[in-house]
C-alpha cells in the first residue's frame, strides 16, 4: 500500500502596515497570486495615518485576506497581533514594501511538509533591491548561517523575512518581544525559535527586500547605531544566559565586531575599541584585524 501524501499545510502570511498605502498593493498582489490554495493573509494595520485601511478594503472581497486594525504599537506588536490570529500551520512574515517572487510560499510550505516535526522552520534566500530602480543589489548566502545555533549568532544572520516556520514551534518559543524596536527583534525571535528544531534550507530566492529611501537599514544615523546596539546588546543578555561558554564568547565577539562596523562612519575611536575587544573576546579572528589595519590606514 502506498503512503499517502502528507495534507498541505495551511500557510498565514501576517503583513503588519504602517503608512503603507503606496507600496502595500504591490505587496498584497505578489502573496495573493502565489500558486499554493490553502493560504490566509492576515493585514495588521498599526494605526495607520494614510490610506491603508482603504487600500486593504479593495482586498476584502478576496476570502484569504484578513484586516485588523490597531492602536500604533510598533513592529513587534503588529506582528504578534497577526501571529494571535493566525489559523494555519505555519506562519510566514511580510514586510508591508516588500516582495514574494513566484512559487515562493508553495516551495516553502512543500518542503517544510514533507519534514518531520524535528524541523521547526524552512528558510530559502533574499534579494535586496533598490526601490527606485528595481536594480538587483545582491543575494544573501544564509544557508550556512542555519546550520546550527552558533551560525545564527555568530553570522548575525536575519532569517526572518525567508523563514516559513511551524506555528506550534513560536507557540513553545513565544511571541516578539515588543520593547524591541529594531532587527535585533528578528534575531531574537529567530533564535529562541531554534532551541524547538532544525531549520531547512531551500536553494532559490523566497523574499525581495525592497531597499528606498525611507529604509532604516539605508539611513543608519549615529542615533539609530546606538539604538541598534544597545537592543542587540540586550538581546543577547536574555538568548545567553543558559548558553555555554563558548557560543557566550563567540557571540559577544560578532557583536562588537558588528557594533564597530555600525559606528565607524561616526566615530572611528569607538569602532577600533570594538573590535579590539571583539578579538579580545575571540582571537582567532581575522576580519576584525582587516578592519583595525584599514581604518588606522585610513582606507575606510
């Protein structure tokens, strides 16, 4: 007798929207016309100020999409609104400017079907892309990044937005930490996520992240530096603490190393006393030495 196939699994796509009136159409259109049927979109609105709500109405007609509105809370709130939602079997996330190439959803949700419970989470690759011009600005490589939980730190890869992961996973690991305001949020979430299972990688793009000028990630200010650092730095404090030494030391390597990177165009002092105390940390490093010669050189 042969086996049957496994039941598809439901897929919710959660999109929180802020001011997303411009660019969330081209976003609702690309996750509405993925070739995978049992799928559920739910839109956050997070106490938008511009035309979201009407935009999303002109989508309600679609039984898939799901509108929620909502005081103004901030990222990590509007996704935890959509994850308290959700009713598939796996949970997606979609930035409000960004993405889905063709067959993205389907080739996730396919692979992680056919895993077992062992995997908590399928992941593929993310194109950035300028906004402006649509011009291609490069593929990530995260799939080393996945094999273990060192890699997840130690690469401060952020798998988020190419993750298709078990809602009964993030029902074990939690939801986002909402006092957290920057992309440490993603890693912190994607890491507790990985203490439940392996993660899968899928060779072929899943996500466009769409880079404009409005982006944070574009206008990374001395302001926004400190920011990103001090969350990432408690982080870190919260993931660690039942860590052994080891993957303790390696991550607060990356971090500092990544903390003088961040801050080298505003303050070449600070970023050279990080990475100093990166390798201080874990000598058996090279790039922060490239760094430390180049900067002194004055090459950066």
């Amino acid at each position: 007798m042969k086996d049957q196939m496994p039941k598809a699994l439901k897929v919710t796509v959660v999109i929180p929207a802020y001011n997303a009136a411009k660019l969330l159409p081209e976003t609702l259109d690309t996750v509405l016309q993925q070739d995978y049927p049992p799928l559920e979109v739910i839109v956050v609105d997070d106490g938008s100020k511009d035309e979201t709500a009407s935009v999303i109405s002109r989508y309600l007609a679609d039984k898939r999409v799901h509108y929620i509105h909502q005081e103004n809370g901030g990222l990590p709130v509007a996704r935890n609104t959509g994850i308290k939602a959700a009713t598939g079997d796996a949970i997606m996330f979609v930035d409000a400017d960004d993405l889905l190439p063709e067959g993205a959803i389907a080739a996730l949700a396919n692979e992680l079907n056919e895993l077992g419970e062992d995997y908590c989470a399928v992941h593929g690759e993310m194109e950035r892309f300028d906004g402006t011009t649509g011009k291609s600005l490069g593929i990530t490589n995260y799939k080393k990044a996945s094999s273990s939980r060192r890699s997840l730190l130690n690469t401060r890869a952020n798998l988020l937005l190419t993750c298709l992961i078990r809602k009964s996973v993030i029902a074990q690991s939690g939801l986002f930490h909402e006092e957290m305001q920057s992309a440490s949020e993603d890693i912190d979430f994607i890491f507790r996520v990985s203490k439940f299972g392996r993660f899968k990688s899928v060779d072929r793009i899943v996500y466009k992240y769409r880079i404009h000028p409005q982006s944070k990630t574009q206008n990374f200010t001395y302001d926004y530096a400190v920011s990103v650092t001090s969350e990432h730095h408690l982080m870190l404090d919260r993931v660690l603490k039942d860590e052994n030494l080891l993957l303790k030391l390696e991550a607060w390597a990356t971090h500092y190393f990544w903390a003088g990177v961040d801050f080298h165009r505003h303050d070449r002092n600070l970023a050279r006393k990080f990475w100093l105390l990166s390798l201080f940390l874990n000598p058996f490093q090279i790039e922060p030495l490239k760094l430390l010669r180049a900067s002194y050189l004055n090459k950066i």
